[in-house]
C-alpha cells in the first residue's frame, strides 16, 4: 500500500489546486452573470415608471436591491417616489444629490451581505427607499463571509457599473423577504442602503441602524466628554448579611461601615441632609468589596481591606496593623503602620480566621478565631524593627468544655481576660495562667489561656460582643435577635429583641451617651438604646437587585429584586417609605404617568399593579411561565407594555387612573427574550431589543403590528430611552464586547446626557445622542459587582444606580459643567495603602 501510494503522491494536491482555480473561476462568472441580470430586471421596471411620470407605484412583490456606481447608490429621480425627508448616502463631491434615489430589484433567491454604512467621511443626502409600506422586517443578516462576494461583485463594476447587494435568504427557507410575508415571528434580511446606516457587530453578528435624516454628517455629531458629572450623594444599605465586626463610631460622632467598594462616614440625624436623613463622606478608592474594618486607637484613622487580600484585621496602640488574609492558609502579618512595610508573616491555619485583633494591654500579644479555634500569638517585634520579628501561637484548649463549631467575636477586658461569643450562644471567659511545664509553650511564651467561667447567653450564635465605656458588656445574639447587657460576673442586668424584619444582631457599637447603633443580617443599621428600643437610620436590600423605576413627578424610587421585597425611597430624606413582600422575586418595576399606581413584574410570569399610597394590590394578572424582564407604561398612560422571556411584548390598555387593564394584543416577532423597551413620544410606536441583539418597532395602536422596514422609524422621537441598541446609543459600547457588558442604559429627560450600568462595577456618562464608535465617557466606581439598572430622576437632578449581588443602591447628585462635589458628601482620601 505504500508503495503504491508513493508515485502519485505529488499528482493529487496538483489536481485539487486546479480544480479549485477552475471553481474560482466559474464563481466569478456567475457573479458577473448575475449582476447583468439584476441590471435587465431594474431596467425593464423602471419603464413603466417612466410612463407615468413617476408618480405612486404599487409595492413590488421582489427584494430591492443597490444599483450604484463605486460606493454611491444610483436611480434616477422619476423612478421613485419621494417619501419624506432626504436620507444620507457616501459619494463623491460631484454629485448631485437631487437626482439620485436608492431602488432597484433583484430576483428571488439572490444572495449576498447587508450595505453597511460604507467608509466613514461625509454624507451626503439621498431619497429614502421606495415602497414604505412594503411588509418586511429588517433584521442584521450579514457576515464576514460576505466580504469576498462584494469584492467580486466591485470585478462586475468595472465592466457594467453595478453593485449587487441583497440579503441571504438560505437560513429563511429560500423565500424572498418581500415576496412571502411569513409568520409574525420569521426572521427577516436586512437591505441597507449605504451612507444612510450603520453597523456594530456584537459575537459577530451584525446590528444595522438606520441614520435620522437630519444628521448630514456623523462628524457633526457630539464626540467630547459631557460637560455634566457625577457626585455620590448617598449610599442605601449596609454590608450585614455576611460580615461582622463592621460597625464603629469615630471621635467625631460619625459612624463608619461599609457596603459594595464604598466606606460611609455617617452622621446621624439633623445635618443638610434633611430631618432624620443626616449626611454622609464616602471614601472609594477601593477596587473590589471591603470586606473588613479596624480603628485606631485615636478614634480618627481608619483601616479597611477589600475582598481582594483582606478577611479581618485590627491593631494595637496605633503603631502597628495585624491583618489576616483570605487565602487557603490564611495568612497572619503585622505592619508598621506610619512607614507600609510588612514586619512579620506567618500561616495561621486552614480553618476560617473570622476576628483578630491586639491586646490593648500587650502589644505583643495578638488573639484570633475562627472555626472551632482561638489561638493566642506572641509576637517578638513589639519595637517595630524589622529583621527580628518572629511570631508563635498557642492553641486555646477548650478542656472539660465543649468545642463550638465556630468563635465569630471577642473582646479583651480591662483585666487581661478575652470573653468570646461562639456558635452555641455561649459567652467563655478565657483567663491567662502559667504555662504547663509538660507542654511548655513554643516560641518562648510563658504563659497561655484557659477557660475559667462559662455562661450561656443566647440561643444560637452570637454575632457580635461589646464593652461599654461603663465596664458592661453587650451581646447580640443570632436565632433570638436579642440584645443583652451584662454587669460583673455575666450577670444579665438588661435587654430587648430586634424586630423580626430588621433579622439578626451583626454588630454592635457604641455611640454618645446611652445611644447604640446596631448593623443587622437584614443590612439594617439601627439606632436607640436598650430602654426605648431601636429604629432604623439605614436600611437596604440583602439580595441581588434588578427592578428600579423612579417617580413621573417626585423625587422618590422604588427597587426590587430577589430578596422579594419592594422599596419605595424617599430621595429627599434619603429614607425607606415602605417596603412590601412579594413573596417571589421582582425583576421590573415602572410608574404610571399619573404616579398613582406602580406596575411590578415578577419572575413567574406575574405582574401586579399598587397603588403607592395604601400599597393594596389592584391588579394582578399572569402572562406565560417565563420571567418577565420589563414594564413600561406610554406616555400618556394609555397602554402598558410588559416584555416577557417567553420572546413576546404583551400590551394592555389602561384606564385613567391606571387601577384597571384589559388585554390590547401581543407583539410577537423577536426570535429571543425581551430585554428593554420603549414607547415614542406619541404613545403609538415601541422600540424593542432583545437576547439575540435584535431592534424591533411596533404600531402598537394600529394592532401591534411589526413594521417591517425600520428604515421608516429612523426619525422617531421616543419618550424614554432605555434601549441599549439603537444608533442614539450605539457609541457606548466598548470595543470587543459580548453583547452583555451593558446592562442598563437610560437617557436623561432634558436629552443631553445619557447614563450605562455596566458588567464591570461601573457607571458611566455619555454625551447624547452618542452615535460616535469608542465615544469617550466620564467613568464612576464604587459599586462591588454588576450594575444591573440606572434611571434618572423625574427633574435629572439625580441617577440611580443598583448594585448587582452587592445589593447596594447608589443616589448620585448630577453637577453642571465645573461644578464641584456637594459638601454634603465629599471624598475621602486614603492615607496610605498596603499591598497585602
């Protein structure tokens, strides 16, 4: 066989080489062949045109396609009606605008790549398409695999002068876009026509949108920064829900916590930030979610660390920083705090490490704990020179006591005893002794701790521990949600129970005189005293959120997301109004015009329509299994339009006063879920995009209707726009993008800037319309995890913004040109970094 095979072996390759010139070839002609025939067909159309002296034409039962001569399509003007104003077309400077018209027909079963918008440079006006009531939908249908054809299309130009471009109609069944009108939901080709589109691609595929006819030129449009920026005003939320030992009140009175990337300074009650709002600093120069805090000694300085390195820290006197990793090993290290630099480092344990912190006594004693540990570090460099900094632990022995699963807090007492709080709801106090001389300490450490007294305290774990300035101390437990003073020798003198909405005691701390601020698991911060209980000053969502609308005429929002829970915020008194079980998760959520009633869609399928003041469900109707993904009300409050994950948008009609609604129809046309939605400014028309990339328009009072030639809807004018594809917005996306980096977009009222949330934590600001590819933006962090929505104000004085799994809800104040941040909530700025 092998010999056999070894003459012919040059042969074959020769032969394949040949036969694949030869079908070169014969595409080549075939191309030719086809474009003259394309050119007989237009021509002999166009006669009976020319009888008539071109006035109106029945639609033509074939695909249009772009006669033209280089890059500049051609018709004469008699051959096509004129239809509205002028659209826009590449050519050359000579000529002449007046006499040129895009048409032409190809015959059935043509293929070939959507007309892009040709090379960028100015364009020049051109008569729209003809026949506008033709029933076609545009759809982006053109891939690279098509550049190749139009090269060899451009051989035809210079023998007979004609360009043919039409669409692929192979995946629809081989049936000519125009001449079989399909189903509602068919897939559709896209027949640009060039100088009057453009096009991005988003995972390859093509997305066509279609210029407004009063922009001559792409130049002429905004390219710069916005003159307006951002201040952070306010910060909803607290970090609770899975963090402890968060919460602490500075020499200033101000309290410090954290949430997403952002550490708040508030200051509770009075200030500019209105009655019971208080004011609040935000510190952001943090890359990913703080995880951690620790304050010095002089009630000033403030450590923080970010998920990124950190899992828990603390110091001693204010010269050095002990700080635990959350690496596999858990890495313990102490840092000299006025120069940066790494004194000493050491692997704690594999176990979770969740509190560590100095004695106030003994600097070089360090305590930390965890899963089922407390272990006691003596550390030799208490003089802070570098070179001679050793650290060894001993383990606690829980002897005749039983080991807990876990130690989340402790304290150090006055007398050199730590009290630990652990997941039994046992208080232990662990007192120092002598070493055992079998077991003699390593690292020369004369001393250890043992448990000397036990009380138990709660039921289930305890979250957070507490010294009062009085000598007592403050327990607050898990499961009970109690709150507990204790005197000498753990005895109960004093305690109260957390309302069941707000959850479970996560930290504690002390304020001005008998005052105390409580965080909760329910991402609450409480403020009141043991006497007269507790009322919230901060609260938030603890799930990740989606739904967000703002009021038509006040400056209020509501919010919601999988934590089932419906919010309406006050915007002025930076406040929660109310809040509202669901029972299921909410995911869209908008305001009829009036204000009056508000309409929430679920992930079920349901969608329920309050009235916001007595919070009493109206209306509540199921539309398919699927989730629903928006809701929006027109303008005029007439119709309300749900889009669903099962491809469909359903319209109601709505009565006045927004209480009731009855099914209108359903536009069905997108091949993929719904994903943003918008009416225009006449309540008549909707844009629509979906999970395919896809841009619809519908004629929702002419019976929800598909109007297939989106060429017609380029001049449009739309009430909101959310849309995050469309030729006003299609400057906001980055290079390289997947199709799912922006997930919300929304333009302000007064239409001259429009806000992004994006995948990767941040809010941007862009220019509108933004109609430039890599349009430059004003670029804002804080948030620890996708921004899944933005919505401007009903006056634009402020945008929302919603934190992903970070759950956090950001109130940005919107500036002018130059102007500064508000003194209300100025920046902070760090005084050093350590790299961990």
């Amino acid at each position: 066989m092998d010999g056999a095979a070894g003459p012919g072996a040059g042969a074959a390759p020769e032969a394949l080489r040949a036969l694949s010139r030869r079908l070169r070839a014969q595409e080549e002609e075939m191309e030719l062949v086809k474009a003259a025939l394309a050119e007989a067909l237009r021509l002999l159309r166009l006669r009976p045109l020319d009888r008539d002296g071109g006035g109106d034409s029945p639609a033509v039962p074939c695909s249009p396609a772009l006669v033209s001569r280089g890059t500049q399509t051609e018709m004469q003007e008699d051959a096509v009606p004129s239809l509205g104003p002028a659209g826009l077309s590449n050519g050359p400077p000579g000529l002449q605008a007046g006499r040129e018209a895009p048409g032409g027909l190809p015959s059935e079963g043509c293929s070939g790549g959507t007309g892009g918008p040709g090379p960028p440079g100015v364009l020049w006006a051109a008569q729209p398409p003809a026949h506008v009531d033709t029933p076609r939908r545009n759809s982006s249908s053109s891939s690279p695999s098509e550049w190749p054809r139009q090269k060899l299309s451009r051989k035809a130009v210079s023998s007979a002068n004609l360009l043919l471009r039409c669409g692929s109609t192979e995946s629809r069944g081989g049936k000519d876009p125009l001449c079989s009108p399909g189903g509602p939901g068919s897939r559709r080709s896209n027949y640009n026509l060039e100088g009057i589109s453009v096009k991005m691609f988003l995972r390859g595929r093509p997305i066509t949108m279609y210029i407004p006819s009063g922009v001559r030129s792409l130049e002429e449009l905004p390219s710069g920064l916005p003159p307006e920026t951002l201040g952070l005003d306010w910060v909803y939320g607290y970090r609770g829900r899975d963090s402890r030992s968060n919460l602490f009140v500075l020499r200033s009175g101000e309290v410090v916590y954290f949430i997403a990337c952002v550490v708040v300074l508030y200051r509770p009650g009075g200030g500019p930030g209105g009655p019971g709002g208080g004011s609040q600093r935000h510190y952001r120069g943090h890359s990913d979610c703080v995880r951690c805090l620790a304050v010095h000694p002089d009630g000033v300085r403030v450590a923080s660390g970010q998920t990124a390195g950190v899992d828990k820290d603390g110091k001693d006197q204010g010269a050095f920083l002990c700080v635990v990793d959350d690496s596999n090993e858990h890495m313990l290290s102490v840092w000299d705090c006025s120069r940066g630099t790494k004194l000493a480092e050491i692997k704690s344990t594999n176990d979770s490490v969740l509190a560590v912190g100095f004695s106030p006594r003994d600097s070089s004693c360090i305590v930390t704990s965890g899963k089922s540990h407390v272990h006691f570090w003596n550390w030799s460099g208490g003089t802070g020179a570098p070179g001679n900094n050793t650290l060894a632990r001993k383990q606690g022995v829980f002897g005749k006591y039983k080991k807990p699963k876990f130690i989340p807090c402790f304290v150090f007492l006055p007398d050199g005893d730590i009290l630990t709080g652990d997941s039994e709801g046992n208080i232990l106090t662990w007192g120092r002794s002598l070493s055992d001389s079998k077991m003699p300490g390593r690292g020369g450490a004369k001393e250890t701790y043992g448990i000397v007294a036990q009380a138990h305290a709660h039921e289930g774990s305890i979250f957070a521990l507490c010294l009062r300035r009085d000598g007592t101390l403050l327990s607050g437990g898990g499961r009970d949600r109690r709150l507990v003073q204790w005197g000498p020798g753990l005895v109960a003198l004093q305690e109260t129970e957390i309302p069941e909405h707000f959850g479970a005691v996560r930290a504690i701390a002390e304020g001005p005189g008998a005052e105390l601020l409580v965080g909760t698991t329910k991402n609450a911060l409480l403020r009141g005293d043991l006497a007269q209980g507790f009322s919230a000053v901060i609260q938030g969502h603890t799930d990740e959120l989606w739904g967000l609308c703002t009021h038509p005429a006040q400056s209020c929002f509501l919010t919601c997301g999988h934590d089932r829970q419906l919010c309406l915020w006050d915007g002025e008194g930076h406040a929660l109004a109310w809040s509202l079980d669901l029972k299921e998760t909410g995911l869209c959520a908008d305001f009829h015009p009036s204000g009056a009633v508000v309409a929430v869609g679920l992930n079920t399928g349901r969608w329920l329509v309050l009235d916001t003041e007595t919070r009493e469900i109206v209306s509540d109707v199921t539309d398919g299994n699927e989730q629903l993904s928006v809701v929006r009300y027109s303008p005029d409050g007439l119709y309300l339009a749900i889009g669903s994950h099962d491809n469909t948008i359903y319209i109601y009609s709505v009565s006045s006063d927004g209480a009731k609604s009855s099914r209108f129809g359903r536009c069905v046309g997108h091949s993929s879920f719904i994903t943003h939605l918008d009416w225009s400014k006449d309540g008549n028309f909707i844009m629509s995009n979906s999970g395919d990339y896809e841009i619809l328009y519908w004629h929702v009072a002419g019976g929800c209707k598909l109007l297939r030639n989106r060429y017609e809807s380029r001049d449009r004018e739309w009430a909101t726009y959310t849309c995050v594809l469309g030729f006003h917005v299609y400057g906001v996306w980055p290079d390289g993008s997947d199709g799912t980096d922006i997930n919300s977009l929304c333009r302000s009222h007064n239409e001259r800037v429009v806000a992004v949330a994006d995948d990767f934590c941040k809010v941007h600001l862009f220019q509108y319309p933004c109609a430039r590819a890599k349009a430059p933006s004003r670029v804002f962090a804080g948030h620890g995890s996708h921004v899944t929505s933005v919505r401007f104000t009903h006056d634009d004085a402020y945008l929302v913004s919603l934190g992903g799994k970070d759950a956090s809800i950001f109130q940005w104040r919107v500036l002018g040109a130059g102007a500064a941040t508000p003194s209300r909530t100025p920046s902070l700025s760090p005084a050093s970094s350590l790299d961990v």
